[in-house]
C-alpha cells in the first residue's frame, strides 16, 4: 500500500504568515487523486482539496494545493485564526486509500 | 444540507460484536458510494470499507477483512457496519462518509459524519 507522510509533524506560526505543508508518497500517486482535510479538535475532518488542486465547496481561497507524482503541498496563503489545526493528506489513487500522519498547524 | 449521523458505537469486550449505523439526509443516498473510516486516539484517520451506491460492491481493508461486514438499506437511507471478533485495535471512533460518486472506493470523502466510539476492552 501507499505510504504517506507528512512534514512537518509540526508548523509553528502566526497569523497572516504563509504556511506550506507537504505530503510525500511511497509511490506514484495516480491520476493525482489526492486529497487533503482539515481538523479541528473535537471536529470530524473536512475536505479541503481534492485532485490534488482542486477547492472544494466553500473553501477560502487562500487554500491551494498542488503537485503530482510523489510530492504534494497544501499552501494557506495567509494563515487566519481558525486555520490552526491538523491536517491531513489522503489518496485515493491506489487500494486501500491511505492518509498521512497529519500535521499540527500551531501558533 | 447533507447530514451524517452515526449511531451504536458501545464498550465491547475482546472477542465481541457491534452494529454500527449511520442515517444519512440531505442527498439522494441510492446515488452515491459510502464509506467507514476510523480514528484511533491521538492517530490520523483509516479508511475501513466501503460500499457501491447499488450495495452490489464491497471493500474492506485487510486489517478487517472477514470480521466486519458493511451494508446498506437504499429504503431506509442507512448504512451499516457489523463488527464481528473485535480486537482492542478496534478501538477508535468510527466515521461514515459520503463520497462524491457511486463507486464505494478510491475517493475522496464529503462530508463526514460527527462518529461513534467504539471501546474493545475487558
């Protein structure tokens, strides 16, 4: 199976800074299917981006992903308040769907 | 808006079984693959089974393999997890999921229900 991790385990920041998360794949993810999810504590995940790049709906536009093959990234161009938090890669592309360890964004 | 809402997670002694169920509104639920994951304590999530929109198709993990088995009534808009031969590696909170096609693998998951905790211990 597809083993994801995730760097850093942990991102210590401030608000309005740049944050980039990365997710790194044991294997070719295929197609791209990677996808990544926010959570918050006491809270199920959220998805976040989808296809590696793609919004999904009602996610501010300071999310972005990118990436293909072996290396993704999840980019938060200015971080706001409640973006801290864990979060998570997963892909889809090869069975079984795998996630990473997550992330913790901290301030 | 669509809503998941799981139910039956319990304390379970080793070697027992559970039912889990998961109502779904808010979408035409015959449509769509759903799917189980879990969450360990202090761990990141694991997909668990997942199942085709018609319930003609099922996935599993291998970690579960031969012990659970996942259904759905398309009637009752339910989905289910029956949880047999549980180990204390079974304890975690247990998700449904919706994913955004029919097929009940290999893809993305939106929303996810709010979980149900399932203790395996003596």
């Amino acid at each position: 199976e597809i083993v994801l991790t995730q760097s850093p385990a942990t991102l210590s920041l401030s608000p309005g800074e740049r944050a980039t998360l990365s997710c790194g794949s044991s294997q070719s993810v295929p197609y791209t299917y990677l996808a990544w999810y926010q959570q918050k504590p006491g809270l199920s995940p959220r998805l976040l981006i989808y296809d590696a790049s793609y919004r999904a709906t009602g996610i501010p536009d300071r999310f972005s992903g990118s990436g293909s093959g072996t290396d993704f990234t999840l980019t938060i161009s200015r971080l706001e308040p409640e973006d801290f938090a864990v979060y998570y890669c997963q892909q889809y592309g090869s069975s079984p769907s795998t996630f990473g360890q997550g992330t913790k964004l901290e301030i | 808006d669509v809503q998941l809402l799981e139910s039956g997670g319990a304390l379970v002694q080793p070697g027992g079984s559970l039912r889990l169920s998961c109502a779904a509104s808010g979408f035409v639920f015959p449509d769509y693959g759903m799917n189980w994951l879990r969450q360990a304590p202090g761990k990141g999530p694991e997909w668990v089974s997942g199942i085709g929109a018609t319930g003609s198709t099922t996935y599993y993990a291998d970690s579960v393999k031969g012990r659970f088995t996942i259904s759905r009534d398309n009637s009752r808009e339910t989905l289910y997890l029956q949880m047999t031969s549980l180990r204390a590696d079974d304890t975690a909170l247990y998700y449904c999921a919706k994913a955004p096609v029919s097929r009940g693998a290999l893809a993305w998951f939106d929303p996810w229900g709010q979980g149900t905790l399932v203790t395996v211990s003596s």
